[in-house]
C-alpha cells in the first residue's frame, strides 16, 4: 500500500535460540534501524538513527534480578569519526578491533545468500553452512 513493504524471515540459530527479523520500508517515520532482544533475564531495546545525522543510539537494558533498567548515554554520536579513530589505534598501537571485522561481513552477505535462495525454494530452510555460490 503506498510504496509500503516488509518481509519478515524466521531464524533458528546454531545456539538454540529463535528470532525473527523485520525489514519494512518507507515507514511514516524518520528512518532508523535497530533490534529488540527478550532474554530469560532481561531484555534489550535499541533503535539507532541514520548514520548521517551523527546522533548517538538510544539504547535500554532491562535486567530482571536487580529490576533495574540502563540507559548507555553517548553525548559523541559521530559514528563514522570514532570507527576511523578506532580503526587508527588497531594500526598505530596493536589495539583490539572494536566493531564488526570483515569477516563479519562476509558472513553477513552468506547469510544473505540463503534468504535468496530459501525464497527460491519455497521457503526451505537453508543452513548458513550449506550455502553455494560465490559472494
């Protein structure tokens, strides 16, 4: 309806647990992105603006035991300065890689790779691990 569109893919992952994963487009709001995380013993809202705007992420953390919530507050929301800053310290001081590594990506793209061709199949489910073709 009106240039709308979401797609929703269910995942079970090697560890045990379920998710599920919602992209929906042109939604009547600023653009953002982000995940929700419900654990046995807390749960984790973040919703993280477009990187553009260099504003930080609004992060919630609700821990069951204590029945506190934590709210990170990052004032420096200039995402593209601190990954080069980050990615200067790797280089000039053997400093440990903060963020995702290009490794990382790669899997992302296989994972990719099989929603294409679950889609393909009928909705077949395809292990990360058995995915053919080149990236």
């Amino acid at each position: 309806v009106d240039n709308m569109y979401s797609w929703l893919i269910s995942c079970d992952f090697a560890s045990g647990v379920i998710g599920s994963l919602d992209l929906t487009i042109a939604i009547r709001a600023p653009w953002h992105e982000g995940f929700e995380i419900y654990g046995t013993s807390g749960t984790v809202f973040a919703k993280t603006p477009n990187p553009w705007e260099l504003v930080s992420s609004q992060v919630e953390c609700w821990q069951q035991d204590t029945e506190t919530c934590y709210k990170p507050f990052a004032a420096d929301g200039h995402v593209f300065r601190r990954q080069l800053e980050n990615f200067a310290d790797v280089i000039l001081n053997n400093a440990e890689q903060k963020g995702a590594t290009a490794e990382d990506g790669l899997k992302a793209l296989k994972c990719l790779i099989a929603v294409y061709q679950s889609v393909n199949n009928g909705g077949k489910t395809i292990n990360i691990q058995d995915v053919q073709g080149e990236i």
